[in-house]
C-alpha cells in the first residue's frame, strides 16, 4: 500500500477529480505536467513560455497540450469555459451483438473531433491508436488532442491511409518543419492530388526532394536565408522545373539577370525572364550566351536596341501570374 508523506500535507492544492476519473488513461505526459502547474499556480498571471520553461517543454507543445483540456471544458480562456460540456451521455439500448460502427465518422472542415469520439476510435481501432503512437515517436514529442484531432481528421475525413500519413510526418520531420499546422496543411493538399498510396507518396517526395534541393542551391547562390521554400516558391519551381523544364542552372543565371536590374529579390521577375527564354526555346546556358551575343551584335548595328530587358520587364512584371491547375 502506497501513502504521500505525511510532512508534505502541509502545503496543498486541489486537482479536479474528473482529470483522475476521465482523462488520465488519455492525456499525455505534456498535458498533465501542465494542468498540474496551472493548477498550483490558479489565480497567477502567466503564458504558455512561463509553463513551457516550468516544465521542459517548448511553448508550442504546451499550446497543443492546453487545447486538450479546454476542449475538454476543465480549463477556460479569460475565465469563459469554451468546450462542450464533459457529461456522461445518455445510455441508449442496443443490440449487445451489433457494435457501433464509428470508423465511417466524417467530419466537416469545420467540425473537429471530440475527445469522445477520438477515444472511441482508439478503443475500436488499433491502427488509430497505432497512429497516433508512431507519430509521436518520430516527432519525439507528446501530442495532445490538437495533433490527434488533426491526424484523425485527415484519416477519416480526407482519407489518407494510416501509413500515407505516417510517411508525411517522416517527411515534414527531415524539412524540419514539424508543426501539426504545417503536417495538416500538407496532409490536406496530398488528399487533393489523391496521393492515398504509398507508391504515390514516394513519388510526391522525390518530387519535393528535388525541389528543396534545388532550393538549397538557389540558396547558396542568392543568399535567400529561408532554408525552405514558402507554398508560392514552391509554384514558381514547380513551373520552372516541371513545366518549363528548366535546369538549376538556368534558374541561378535568371536570378543574375534579376540582379543585374533590380536590387530586391523577385521571383516574379526571374520568373518572366524563365518565361521569355521558354518561350523563344531557350533551354540551356549556351543558348542563353547565344542569344546575348546575337543581341548585342544586333544593337551595335542600330540606334534603337531590338530587345530592351528593362522596358520589358517593367511590362511584364505588372502582368499577374497565372498557374495552370495540374
């Protein structure tokens, strides 16, 4: 048998007991250190950094962690409880042979899981339950109802197999970008393409691959100091490389035309100098070179230059983008 030192009875503070009777077979090691030092510190004034270096976590796994709870109604925001009530539903008669089928659940974009609901899906699905294990050993951290609603949400609602998104949060992890926003977002945009299979998924990261490769050159080229391209740099290598069939050389050469005219980084204009050069066939450096020599031997012949770069790229430039869905 097991008693708390009686010495320490001296100092105390109160736990709710619904956190023992309903929630410690879910919350994880995040979720409770957290409750546990809001709890002793009730009344004070503090934010996510003050728990988060209390604790030993980083401020946004407290962040995720607290969500569990205020969806959970034990905590408020500004002393408003926001979650749904926490009550024993009302047990309804059933058939002890038939077994509630909640695998099929789909959720709005709106509507996000309960807690009841994602425990429900955890006893009846080991793979569920497999899910959100897998996941947090390979972000190395302990997810909260955020991160299970989100991962639950894109396995049921936007139907990705378990193990297509087990390889998503692999690939998030090796770009370093391992916020649940971000593993969402793109688990989202994989669900649009349809990339449901593995075979598709590991084509989808050898594409993006070489694409943050590619990044990772133009990078040390240009000094661009973000070490991944935003979604509207990767539409614009998408186009180059993809579409246009554009070699990173050609890219780093439209880059120096750029800079050559213009002191502040634009991808739009290294993207309609790409798009001039697709356009009259030029593929290659030696083409590039090519054309510059036929231009300057045509211009020393006349007054009236037959190609001005900069009265041409201040006309294109004020033309907008235009991406063809794919």
């Amino acid at each position: 048998m097991y008693n708390i030192n009686p010495d320490l009875w001296k100092s105390l503070f109160a736990v709710p007991s619904v956190v023992v009777d309903k929630h410690l077979k879910f919350a994880g090691a995040v979720q409770i250190k957290a409750l546990l030092w809001i709890t002793r510190h009730n009344g004070e004034n503090f934010d996510e950094k003050d728990i988060a270096k209390a604790i030993g976590y980083s401020a946004d796994d407290v962040r995720d962690a607290l969500q569990y709870w205020i969806q959970s109604g034990v905590l408020g925001v500004d002393g408003v409880t926001v979650a749904e009530e926490i009550a024993e539903p009302e047990k309804t008669e059933e058939k002890p042979t038939k077994k509630k089928d909640t695998k099929a659940l789909v959720y709005s974009q709106e509507q996000r899981p309960t807690n009841d609901q994602i425990a429900a899906r955890c006893d009846e699905s080991e793979e569920i339950k497999f899910l959100f294990n897998e996941t947090q050993v390979k972000l190395g951290r302990t997810i909260g109802y955020d991160s299970m609603s989100n991962l639950l949400m894109l396995h049921d609602h936007y139907g990705l197999p378990v193990e297509v998104i087990l390889m998503l949060v692999e690939y998030c992890k090796s770009v370093n970008k391992t916020s649940m926003a971000y593993i969402t977002a793109v688990g989202r945009d994989w669900a649009e393409k349809e990339i449901d299979t593995l075979e598709k998924a590991d084509e989808q990261i050898e594409a993006l691959s070489q694409k943050n490769e590619t990044w990772k050159q133009l990078c040390a080229v240009t000094g661009i100091s973000n070490s991944v391209p935003t979604k509207t740099q990767l539409k614009y290598l998408d186009t180059w490389m993809n579409e246009w069939g554009m070699s990173i050389e050609m890219i780093q050469l439209a880059y120096e035309e750029m800079a050559n005219h213009t002191a502040k980084l634009s991808f739009p204009y290294m993207n309609k100098v790409l798009q001039n050069w697709y356009e009259n066939s030029i593929t290659t450096p030696e083409a590039v070179e090519a054309e510059k020599q036929k231009r300057a031997e045509t211009n020393s012949d006349s007054s009236d230059a037959s190609y001005d770069i900069d009265e041409y790229m201040q006309k294109v430039l004020n033309t907008p983008l235009k991406y063809k869905k794919d």
